[in-house]
C-alpha cells in the first residue's frame, strides 16, 4: 500500500515514548508522517526522536501531561506549525490495581485521568485541526481489559470501557466529517508498562512467559504488532469503520480458560 495519505502529515502520538505509542511513532514515521510525540518521560521521548531521526524520520518530542488542559493547548500550538495536524493516536496510559474497596479514591481519579479523561482532553484541542485540514483519523488505545476482566483492576478495566464508548461516540458524531474514529484493544503486549505489571506478581520474565501461555496464540504480543493494526485503522483502507473497538489480543478475550 502506498503512503501518501499519511506523508507529511503530522500525527501527534500521546504516550509515544514508550511501548504501544512508541511502535507507532516509529512506524508512522517510517511511513513520512512528521510524529509530534507528547509524554511527561524526557528521556525516552528524546530517545524516540533519535531513533526516528536515525532513521531519516520526522519527529519531534514535546513535554505534555495529557491531563493538563494548559499544557494540551500547548502542545497543538507548536503541532500545527510543523503543518496539517490529522491524525492521533491516544496511547498514553497507566496500570493499576485493586478492588472496589482497595482502590483509594486518589488512584481511581489519576487513572480515569490518565488513561480516559485525556483522551477527550487531547481530542478536544486536536478534533478542530482535523476539520480545518479535511479529515483525518483518530485511533484510540484501550484494552482487551474493557471487554473481559482479570480480578483486580476495577478502575483500570473502567477507563478502558470507558475508552470504548468514547471512541463509539466520537466515530458516531465524526463519521459525515472525514474523521475515522476506532480504538484498539490489545491483549498482553510486551512493553515497560505490562513489565511492571508482571514484576508485581513474581520474577518478570517467568510472569510473562505464563501470561503468554494464557493467550490461545502462544505468546504475549508485540508493540509492533499493534502499531501496524492502529496504521491500518488511520489508513483510507479502514474508512468504512466507524467508532469499532478492534481486539487484538492473541485470542485472550475469546477463550475460556
Ligand atoms: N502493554 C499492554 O499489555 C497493554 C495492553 C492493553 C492496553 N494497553 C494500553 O496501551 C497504552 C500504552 O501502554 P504501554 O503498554 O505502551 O505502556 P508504556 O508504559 O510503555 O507507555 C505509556 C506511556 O504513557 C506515558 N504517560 C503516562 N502518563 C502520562 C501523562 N500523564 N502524560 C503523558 N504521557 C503519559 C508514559 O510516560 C509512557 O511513555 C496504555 O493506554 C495501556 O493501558 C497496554
């Protein structure tokens, strides 16, 4: 497939640092879109934007708490000089953990804030841009979490249910506009988050090997592989697809342990 729907084309990647986000701003950019990538971790932003630029991509790193409106607003102010903003992918995110009563009311909010009241937030500044440069795409992250649950992880699973229904409406009220909207729900992917996550159940790597043997496939995935599902979801290929949340999970949500 060519890529001139996405060349020269800024895509502002949320959580592009690392993991998913990462494996999309690199793919996107191997592809000739100009990656804005928005994150609060310097290091690996600036580090993302190296290999990119090794690469002979176009990407530039701004430091963004997507949960700050101020900082949002920012953030698309310097993204539209760089040229016609169309497209975002909302990746940023965090795990926790816990139960009803578990979960203290400080970690139910940061992670409704992090993983689901930015995605609004960011689309909230970025949407207008779109519409001014005729259509684009917006793909969101949620998780194979929003359909089927593990124990545990009552405000997580939320947002990402929460991910879905806010992707379904905006695909619904963006479809006449030209702005394909869908959201990607991934299962065990190899990333620092989904590392942090099995450190807190035993030695890291025996934890992931196991969490791959529960996926019908075999194996955890890859951020690559995601990032070629959310390439597709931004491409004219997927434009009949309107607010879908797409599993891609190894077969994890569909089996019946
Ligand atoms: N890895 C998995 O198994 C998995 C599975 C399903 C869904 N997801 C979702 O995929 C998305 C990406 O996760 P990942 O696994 O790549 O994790 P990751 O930790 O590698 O990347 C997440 C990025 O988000 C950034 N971030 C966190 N809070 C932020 C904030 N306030 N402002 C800006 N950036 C912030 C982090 O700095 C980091 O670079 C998340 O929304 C996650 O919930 C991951």
């Amino acid at each position: 497939m060519d890529h001139d729907w996405i060349k020269d084309k800024v895509i502002i990647v949320t959580g592009g640092a690392s993991g998913i986000g990462e494996a999309i701003a690199k793919l996107t950019a191997s592809k000739g879109a100009k990656v804005v990538i928005a994150d609060i971790n310097d290091e690996k932003g600036e580090s993302t934007v190296a290999a990119i630029e090794k690469a002979d991509g176009f990407a530039k790193y701004i430091a963004t708490d997507v949960t700050d409106a101020a900082a949002i607003s920012d953030l698309v102010a310097q993204a539209r000089r760089l040229g016609q903003i169309k497209f975002l992918v909302n990746s940023a995110g965090l795990q926790t953990y816990g139960t009803v009563e578990s979960t203290s009311e400080v970690t139910w909010d940061k992670t409704m804030n992090i993983n689901l009241k930015s995605m609004y937030l960011v689309a909230h500044e970025v949407v207008p841009e779109i519409l001014k440069h005729g259509g684009g795409a917006i793909v969101n992250i949620s998780s194979v979490q929003a359909i089927r649950s593990q124990k545990n992880v009552l405000a997580y699973a939320t947002s990402k249910a929460g991910a879905v229904a806010l992707t379904r409406c905006m695909g619904l009220d963006y479809a006449e506009k030209g702005i394909q909207v869908n959201c990607i729900c991934p299962g065990s992917v190899d990333t620092p988050l989904l590392r942090y996550g099995a450190s807190q159940h035993g030695e890291t790597e025996a934890v992931l090997k196991e969490w791959g043997s529960h996926h019908p496939i075999g194996r955890i995935g890859t951020p690559e592989e995601i990032a070629q599902v959310a390439l597709f979801l931004m491409s004219p290929a997927s434009a009949f697809m309107v607010g879908q949340a797409i599993v891609a999970d190894g077969g994890l949500g569909s089996v019946i342990l």
